[in-house]
C-alpha cells in the first residue's frame, strides 16, 4: 500500500474559511485565490466516501 499524499492546498494560495462539524465529521471549507470554495476529505473516512453520488450522475 502506498502512502498518502498530502497536497498544502495553503501553501497554493488557498486560505480556511469556515469550519464545519456535521455528520460526525470536522473538516474545513476552504477557498482557492479566485474565491471558489472547496472542501477535501481524507481517503480515512471510507464509509462516507461510499454514500457520494458519482460524478457522472
């Protein structure tokens, strides 16, 4: 197995812009330099992962 990637989306440009605790879950809204907002979450939480729609749908 190969170890995680980890991507400092800060050091990009990104800046934390709001923290959510839902669904059992803490993460952190972020947004990008041009103020899109985007949240990443860790390949640790599989049993969420399993409940996202595919992106094609």
């Amino acid at each position: 197995m190969s170890k995680p990637r980890f991507v400092d989306f800060e050091s990009l440009g990104a800046k934390r812009w709001d923290r959510q605790q839902t669904r059992g879950f803490d993460f952190w809204v972020m947004r990008d330099p041009w103020d899109n907002e985007f949240c990443v979450l860790q390949t640790v939480f599989p049993e969420l992962l399993d409940k996202r729609k595919p992106i094609n749908d």
